[in-house]
C-alpha cells in the first residue's frame, strides 16, 4: 500500500492508502486543510481535535444537504414522468372522444 504524507492545519499526517488512491487522497486532505483553516480564521486556533471535528460535522453537512438536493431532484423526475403519463393518458382519451364524435358525425 502506497504511504503519503498530507497536511491538515499545518500538521503532517502519513497514512496508507490503496494504490492509485493517492491523488484522491491528496484532494481530500486539502479540502480538509481548507476548511480547517477557514475555520481556524473563524474561531481561532482551539485544538486540533475541535477544529477537525467541526470541519469534519461542516462537511457532513454539506454532504446531507447535497445529498437531499438530489433525492429531490429524484423525486421531480418521478414526478414529471408521471405527469407526462398523464397527459399522454388525458390526450389519448380526448382523441378517443374525437374520433368517437367523428364517427357519429359520419354515421348520421
């Protein structure tokens, strides 16, 4: 497993990861380093421990919201193809009215 130092708040962490993860990891040390630092800005320098549970309970919450945005986009869709069936089912019985009305119109 490949080894890769990152830095978070100023501090070396080393940890292991899969290999060809090491980009990855990398980018998501320094989203990490950002939001500590910007909370650090924020609230001072309270401890490491505190500053990266709160960037760790920010993320999360990004992260839910994200990802409730998407279970309502999900949910639109649904929505919107159900519509459409709708009103292909209400176009579809009014064309059957039309030519049933033509029909008549024909006949007499």
């Amino acid at each position: 497993m490949p080894h890769l130092d990152v830095s978070v708040n100023g501090r070396i962490y080393s940890l292991t990861c899969d290999a060809g993860q090491e980009e990855h990891l990398r980018e998501l040390a320094a989203h990490l380093d950002r939001k500590v630092m910007a909370l650090s800005e924020s609230v001072g320098q309270i401890g490491d421990a505190r500053l990266l549970l709160m960037a760790g309970l920010l993320t999360t919450e990004e992260y839910l919201a994200a990802v409730q945005r998407l279970e309502g986009q999900a949910q639109a869709t649904v929505d919107l193809a159900r519509s459409e069936e709708i009103a292909v089912e209400a176009l579809e019985a009014a064309t059957k009215r039309v030519e049933d009305i033509a029909a008549r119109l024909g006949a007499a």
